[in-house]
C-alpha cells in the first residue's frame, strides 16, 4: 500500500450505500479476486485503512473492490468513482471496435497481468443491452478502402478458426491463445479495413471475425482469464451485429449469458437470454433457435423461475427436432444440436435439485458427442453425471465414472478441468473416509495429472 493520506471519502460513500460491514467487502474483494486466479488476504482491517486513512490497495486490488461493489450495487462502480486510482485499459465500449480489438490484442500477447487477471463483471452482461451499433457502423464505414478482399480470404479466416478450434477441444483453452489472437491482429483487423466486392462478402468477413473473436473469448474462458473473456464476447457481438443482427447477433449474446452462468453470476442473464431469443425469433432455422431456447431456459433455472425454465426446455426440445433445419455456420461451432440442449438441459435441471432428470440428458448429451472430435467436453460431461449419480447417493458408480472423466481431462490446458477437479477431488475425499472402494486411489490419481 502506499503511505497514508487523508480518509476516502468517495469509497466510505459507496461501501455505505451498499450496506457492506468492511469485513463483509473483504470477503466479496477476496471472492472476486479468486475467480481472477487471485489469492488476496484482504481483511477487515485492510478495507478500514482504504476508507479511514486514505491507503490505496496494491496491485488489481482496485479493480476488485470496484467489481464486488458493483454486483453488490447492481450498477456500475468503478476504480475512479471510488477514489483508488485510474481505471484499467481494454475499452469494449469503444465505438470502433477494430480499434479495440487492436488493444486487447496486444495486452493479450504481451500477457500484461492487469488485463488476464481482469475479473469478471456482472454489469458488463448487459452490455448487448444498452448497445448503439450506428456509432460503430459509421466508425467501420469510414476505416474501408485500400486493398481488395473477397471470399477466399474469408474462407481462409474460417479454416483457421476451425483448426484452433479442434486443437482446443484436444488440449484446452491455454493452447495456441497466443497465436490466434496474433491472426485475429495481424491479418483479420486488417481485411476487415478492406473494400469487399459486395455485401454478402462484408458481411461474411465481419460474420468469420466474430467466430475467431468468439473462439479467443472461449478459450479465456477456458483458461481462467474471466475478465478478458468477456472483453472479448463484447467484441464477438459488435462484429456479429455487423454481419447479421438477428442471427449472429443473438448467438453472440447467448455466449456471455453462458459465461455468466457458468461463474454462478445470474443477475441479468435471463434479460439477456431472453432478448437474444426475441432478436432472432423467426429469423433464425428452428434448430438455432433451440440453442437460444436452451440457453434462456437455463438462464430462468439459474434464477429459480422454475416454471419458465420448465417451458422453455420443452420449446427447445421440440424446435431442436425439427430435422430438415441447418444451422449457421457460427451456431456449427457448438456441436450437434440434441447433444448441446440435452447437456444444458442437464445443467438447469441440476440448478433446479432434479438430479435424476439431469442425469438421464446428461447421458443423452455425452451419446451425441461421439469421442476424439469432442475430447474435453465429454470429460467434462463424465463429470457431471458423476455429481449428479453422487447426489442419488450411488457412490461407488460415481467413483467410477469421475474415473473416466480423469482420464480424458489429463493434459489438457482449462481452468474449468481444475474446477472440477477440486470438486471431485474434495468429494472423493470424503468418500475415502467412509470406505467407498476406489476413492482412494481415484484420489491420489487426480492429484497428478496435468490440467495447466
């Protein structure tokens, strides 16, 4: 910390307006922080020192504090409005979003720890919301001319997103981020500056950029670097918005309600859900639209609207059999269409205590993924029928397929396989307490495989 000032006055204001007991923040700084990958030790006697002499937090503390006063507020708090410094740089609201593209690009490559350990925001969820595309529209008309670009160079960015989009199911979000987000720089900004030959072909470039922008936010995702995901996610739906606002569009917004979701974080997620859905109802196949189903149903789950999630499963059901349907090439991305409803069907179902119900989709799921092409998410599935078969208390047939799960998590690169090992791991503690055979030595095998 730096040397004693006079009392903050601006952050004592906000800290009263949301009720908070310093002990109480030093637990939500803490919580947020953890969720960056960031180990704090902050307490009670550290959040009296910012407020009543004026010490300034070391580090992305600042930006912490802002975060969990925020979710706490329901509105935006930030590092400036509390008195801790400057805010941190990374601007997805910036109306040209090539530009900021560029920037997140670059502290992403430079692995400035400031931006990969940015933590996630439950306000910024909103951001589709709130969202003025004629800004960005103008900003991205007036950067065209130069070169020439056609389908062939599309064509070429989709090949590209496709091979790091196979190596990541493989071997994790932390492999080949670098680089991709280098292509995503270096040569897809710079087509998007371009002269098209014509709409169709514009908007195919700005439709192949959002996938890649996507992809770089998933693999963040992935990787734990929650904050510069969603950052990323913003991205992904600007360029969408380019290429195709009910579609596309709607498809970029339901990637930051599952963000949200995964990280417990609800608050605004079925506004968003349920706005995606009305984007691209009627404008989207039926088969698309069930991805969009499923995703605010799990949203209603997620915020114990038991009943609305209930409705929304059947509708995603019956849309995703409508099978003389396609979908887009962006919606391709999340696998077969009965495999990824059943799989977040299973997930609200469990948010909603029905661990039978979320078992049997559970399983249903992982019979649509057939293995090698889909590596990482069946172990990741094996997982949560392991969770839900516990919860009926059949141990020992949980012990078995967490097994199967440590085998297919083994050297991949995902934070969301660590998370999941230090539930199974925790359990399987317990199990070995009370005797089940195999927790034991399923135990010790989990201690040491290679996730990251």
């Amino acid at each position: 910390m730096t040397a004693p000032r006079e009392p903050n006055k601006r952050l004592s204001a906000v800290v009263e307006e949301a009720g908070y007991t310093y002990e109480a923040l030093a637990r939500a700084v803490k919580a947020v922080a953890a969720e960056a990958g960031v180990k704090l030790g902050t307490s009670r006697s550290a959040v009296h020192s910012w407020v009543t002499i004026g010490a300034i937090p070391a580090g992305r503390t600042p930006a912490f504090v802002a975060e969990a006063l925020s979710r706490k507020l329901r509105r935006p708090v930030t590092v400036g409005e509390l008195g801790l410094g400057s805010d941190l740089v990374g601007d997805d609201t910036a109306p040209d979003p090539l530009a900021a593209a560029s920037d997140l690009g670059r502290l992403l490559v430079h692995n400035r720890r400031d931006f990969i350990g940015l933590a996630f925001s439950a306000l910024a969820v909103t951001f589709p919301l709130t969202y003025d595309p004629r800004a960005a529209a103008a900003s991205l008309r007036a950067a065209a001319g130069g070169r020439r670009a056609g389908a062939d160079e599309v064509g070429t960015v989709r090949q590209v997103t496709q091979t790091f989009r196979t190596a990541d199911e493989q071997h994790g979000g932390g492999h080949g981020l670098v680089a991709i987000v280098a292509f995503l720089n270096d040569d897809v900004i710079p087509m998007l500056k371009a002269t098209f030959p014509s709409e169709q072909v514009r908007g195919d470039a700005f439709g192949a950029a959002a996938e890649l922008a996507t992809l770089v936010g998933w693999k963040c995702h992935d990787r734990g670097y929650e904050g510069a995901s969603q950052k990323y996610y913003n991205l992904a739906f600007q360029l969408a918005d380019e290429s195709d606002s009910a579609g596309h569009g709607a498809w970029a917004m339901r990637a930051l309600v599952h963000q949200a979701l995964d990280l417990g974080e609800p608050t605004n997620t079925v506004d968003l859900a349920e706005a995606a859905l009305g984007r691209a109802r009627g404008k989207v196949s039926r088969q698309t639209e069930a991805l969009l189903l499923i995703t605010a149903a799990r949203a209603h789950g997620a915020n114990r609207s038991g009943r609305a999630a209930s409705r929304l499963i059947l509708a995603a059901e019956r849309s995703a059999l409508a099978s003389d349907d396609s979908v887009p090439i962006y919606a391709a991305a999340a696998g077969p269409v009965a495999a990824t409803v059943a799989s977040h069907t299973g997930r609200t179902l469990t948010e909603m205590g029905d661990h039978t119900g979320a078992e049997q989709h559970y399983r249903a799921a992982l019979a649509g993924r057939v293995p090698g092409p889909y590596h990482r998410v069946r172990g990741l599935t094996f997982a949560n029928i392991a969770k839900a078969v516990a919860a009926q208390h059949r141990h020992e047939e949980a012990v078995g397929l967490w097994g199967r799960s440590v085998e297919l998590m083994d050297g991949v690169a995902s934070r969301r396989n660590l998370r999941e090992l230090d539930m199974m791991r925790s359990a399987l503690a317990v199990y070995t307490r009370r005797g089940i055979p195999g927790a034991a030595d399923l135990a010790q095998r989990a201690s040491s495989i290679r996730v990251l």
